[in-house]
C-alpha cells in the first residue's frame, strides 16, 4: 500500500482556511447552543408559573418557539448550512421584540396597576403601621412610597429592555457575519473540511 501523498502549499492554504472557519463555526454553535439552553429553561420556568397563576402562559410558549428555532439554527451551524445565519440572526430579533412587549406591558401594569405595596401590607397585619411610622420618620407618606415603587417598575423594565436592544442586537449582527463563512465553507472541498 502506497502512502498518501502530502499536501502541496495550495492544499494547505484550504486546509488552514477550513479549520479556521470551523474554529469560528464552533465559537457560534456554543452560543447558540447557550441561547437554546437558557430559552428552554426559561420558556419552563414562565409556563409553569403562568400555570399556577391558571393564567395563559404567553411568553412561555414565546420562548419555547424560540429555543425551538434558535436550536434549528444551531443544527444547521452545525451542518454548514448557509441559512443557518439568517435563522439565527432573525431569531434574535424575535427574541428583542418579545422581550421588548414583555416588558412594555410589565411596566404599563406595574405603573396603572394595583398597589403593590397593599399586597404585602395584607400578608402582615403589623406592617402598614411599621411602613406608615417608617415612611414619616424619612418624611415622606405612603402615596409617596406607592409613586416610587411605580416609577422603578418603569425604571426596572426599561433598563431590561435597553440592554435587550444591545445584547441581543449585537448577537443578531455577530450570528449575520457568519453567513460569509458558512458559505465559504458550502464551497470548500470535501476533504478539506474531512481533514480539519
């Protein structure tokens, strides 16, 4: 049996090429396969509190698709497939402009709700005078204290929202500049991408 012949300085070039773009491929599919994980877990998580609140679990089933189409992304990562950075790209802006509703309705409810300073005041009966003597030993009363706790809830859901817009804008734009070298590698030869 003859040995193989060794590659020539051209073969090598491909060959480098290969395995530097499967290097970058690898990055992406570890965070896609992050952003499958941690969609799941939190899809279970909000159904299952949805349910006990015998509400209709909405951004459970939100983020269930997600995962669901973030992990279609990650197979085709995985597979080469040049699509696989639009899916995973769009994907991310699904998951801006659901996070973006969440929290617009989350503020708006928190804002124009009920109190939610009476909740907690109902589960102890002691608290709203210890609440009443703190808030006048600070100077201020207990229409005060409801007005700040609205106006975090505001403050809360927009920095929520704000760092949505840049993580998940700046993943959109990285998972889109891999579409180049996922098609550099559609065109690479078939022993190059066996070999590396």
């Amino acid at each position: 049996m003859q040995p193989p012949a060794p590659l020539d300085d051209a073969q090598v070039a491909v060959l480098e090429k290969t395995r530097n773009i499967q290097r970058k491929l690898r990055f992406a599919g570890f965070i896609a396969l992050s952003n499958v994980i941690a969609l799941g877990f939190f899809a279970v998580v909000s159904v299952l509190f949805a349910l006990l609140d015998l509400s209709v679990p909405f951004a459970g089933i939100a983020l269930g698709a997600l995962a669901w189409n973030e992990a279609r992304g990650w197979r085709g990562l995985n597979a080469g497939d040049p699509a696989a950075s639009r899916r995973l790209a769009l994907n991310q802006l699904l998951l801006l402009a659901t996070v973006i509703a969440y929290c617009a309705v989350s503020a708006y409810q928190g804002y124009t709700g009920p109190n939610p300073l009476d909740a907690v005041m109902d589960a102890d009966p002691s608290l709203p005078d210890a609440l009443g003597q703190a808030a006048a030993d600070v100077g201020t009363s207990m229409d005060e204290l409801e007005q700040w706790g609205r106006v975090a809830a505001l403050v809360i859901y927009g920095v929520v929202a704000v760092a949505s817009v840049i993580v998940q804008g700046l993943t959109a734009a990285y998972y889109r500049s891999l579409g180049p070298s996922l098609e550099a590698l559609a065109a690479t030869p078939a022993w190059a991408r066996a070999l590396s």
